[in-house]
C-alpha cells in the first residue's frame, strides 16, 4: 500500500473515532449551566439559612428613581430606595457562604408591587454569574467586608479599591418579628448582549421572581449611609434625603424559578 493510501487511511480513522465527532453529552446529561461538562451551578431552587443582614429604606428624589426605574414599571408614590448588606449561607443544592450587597427601588407593575433591583454585589463567581443568567439580576464581583459584634454591624461595598457603600447599624431593640403574608418579588431587567457586533441584545426582559424571607430575629436601631461613584459604578449620584427605617435581620430564604412579565425584543417586532 502506498504512502498516500496510508495516510488517507489515518486520517479516515481519526475522523471516525475522534471524540470531538461524538455527542458531547446524551440528552439526559446535558448540564444546566456552562460548561456543560461541568455547571457552574445547579437549577433552582435554592436554599439560604442563618443569612445576617444590613437592610436600610432611604429616601431620594423622584427624578433618580423615574431614571433608574425601566417602563412598564413605576416607582411607587414614596421616594424610597433600599439597600441591603449581609453575609448569606447556602445549604442548598450546594453549602456556600459569600457576602452580598444590593440597591432597589419599590416599584409596581400593573397592580403588582415588588422591588426593582438597580444594582447588586457578590463576593464569590457563583452568585454572580447564576443571578445575571438566571434570573437577569445586575450583579457585579466586588470586595465586601461585613463586621459584626454585640450591639454594632458595619459594612463597606468596594470595587477597584474605591467604597461605593459605607452602612453602620446599631441595634437599639429587638422587634417583633413581622406577620405571615405574601412576599414581595423581585423585578429585573435582564439583558444578554449578542455576539454579533452592533446587533440589538439577544434577551432583553423584564424578570419577576419571588423570594420567601422567613424571618428568625430583627432589629432596630441608629443607622448611618454612604455612596460613593467609580466609573462603572456611579452609585454616588443617588442622593440620600434621610433614613426612612433601618433594621439588621437573621433570615432564612428560598429563591426558585421566577417568569418572564415583558419582552422587550418581542414588543420591537410588532
């Protein structure tokens, strides 16, 4: 047999046995998140317990709020935002403890209220990326430092090296903890740009999703607040017109599949 045969022979076997010509995976082992092989993480729902929280209702101006706020939402008629530091532990599908920080805007959509998220932080990949793929939430990677003694909690939110959250609490009194009733859910926009250079996103939705909080203990007390800007995060344009409420809560929380309430995308096509 000629050289030129055996050759063309060699390359024949390799493209029938070469494992990259093979199903990547059965249908049945597909994997929920990227890389397939090896998710990420695993489909909800998830479980939190023992989560320990900053979590304080500010007041600002109308104009910021209609400005972070997308249509079809609206703001609710008091100018409040909120925003939230805590230390949360995962228990469920996998034990995780990482640190996380949010501002949010009470909003509505039609006759449902809910709390729109305007900006997120988490300490570790897995909450970061499973919150913008998932469910649309804007988190970002950040350095997140939370302290804690007997009557004191601190926290600083910073990214680049630079704080954009500065929070203290300190507890007056305990509280009762609230009364059973149905939760407020969460709205989001999420948008997952195309890979095709100046094409429109592929996904740009409004996202609702509930979260059960279930409450262990709660406080009140004195509270002081914070911002500051970098060049990708310009949290220091939200004014601060006073405190509304402050409180530091021990909670436990399950966070599921949520839905789609707006299609962005689909409304451009009509």
């Amino acid at each position: 047999m000629s050289g030129k045969c055996l050759l063309s022979l060699a390359i024949l076997t390799v493209t029938l046995v070469a494992p990259w010509h093979q199903p990547f995976l059965s249908a049945d082992q597909k994997g929920f998140s990227m890389p397939r092989t090896a998710p990420l993480y695993q489909p909800p729902p998830w479980e939190y317990q023992g989560n320990r929280a900053i979590i304080i209702l500010f007041e600002t101006t109308r104009d910021i709020l209609t400005e972070l706020v997308p249509e079809p939402l609206i703001p609710h008629a008091v100018n409040y935002g909120f925003v939230y530091v805590g230390r949360y532990n995962m228990e469920s599908p996998e034990k995780l403890t990482f640190h996380e920080a949010g501002i949010g805007v009470l909003s509505s959509y039609d006759t449902t209220q809910g709390k729109f998220a305007v900006y997120m932080y988490a300490d570790k990949v897995l909450p970061v990326a499973a919150a913008r793929e998932i469910w649309g939430s804007p988190k970002k990677g950040a350095e997140i430092e939370f302290r804690e003694d007997e009557k004191t909690v601190s926290a600083t939110v910073s990214r680049g090296g630079k704080a954009i959250i500065k929070a203290t609490l300190t507890k007056d009194k305990k509280l009762d903890l609230p009364e059973d009733r149905p939760p407020m859910p969460w709205f989001a926009l999420k948008l997952i740009p195309s890979v095709k250079k100046g094409a429109r996103p592929d996904v740009m939705q409004l996202t609702k999703t509930t979260v059960k909080d279930r409450f262990k203990e709660l406080y009140g007390g004195k509270a002081t607040l914070e911002f500051g800007s970098t060049s990708e995060d310009p949290l220091g344009k939200l004014k601060i017109l006073g405190l509304a409420s402050a409180r530091f809560a021990v909670y436990d929380f399950d966070i599921g599949f949520g839905e789609v309430l707006h299609d962005y995308l689909a409304e451009k096509k009509q």
